[in-house]
C-alpha cells in the first residue's frame, strides 16, 4: 500500500472529479496512473522502433556536430559547393 500526500489543490480536484464520475479517489489514482505508465511504455516503444534507423544515414563526416557552423559559413560565402557536403552521403 502507498501513502501520497498531495497539495490541497489536487486535492480538492480529485474530491470534483470523484463525485462528478461517482468513482472514488483510489480508482481516479489508479486510472491515472494507467495512463501514465501507457505514455512511458510508447516513449520506449518509439525509441525501439526507431533505433536501428538512427545514424543510418549519416554522412560519413564524423565530425559534423562540431564543424557543421563552419560548413554552413563557408558555403553561404561561396567556398564550398552543396556537391561537396553530400558527396559522400550519396554514394
């Protein structure tokens, strides 16, 4: 059994709710509760369903997350062409 000592406000909205449903407290808890553990079971099915595509595409550039400002600088100034930057991810 688990104790919760919740504000005043959340308190008073769960009394509303109980009586508006005409479901008491602990079944209000437990459905929240449901839905909660639902959302972080998505986010890792999503995370699953997505992992063996990520980085799968890359451009071959391990250092992109750092020089990718660079880059953009010196494309938008005419010293690298776009083929340049997708050379390699292309091929």
């Amino acid at each position: 059994m688990t104790t919760v000592r919740l504000p005043v406000e959340y308190e008073q909205r769960l009394n509303f709710l109980s009586t508006v449903k005409k479901k008491n407290k602990s079944d209000l808890i437990k459905e929240a509760l449901d839905m909660l553990f639902r959302n972080e079971e998505m986010e890792i099915d999503s995370y699953e369903l997505g992992k063996e595509y990520f980085g799968k595409y890359g451009s071959g550039n391990s250092n992109l997350s750092v020089s990718y400002k660079q880059k953009i600088k010196d494309f938008l100034h005419g010293k690298l062409k776009i083929e340049n930057i997708f050379k390699k991810r292309f091929k």
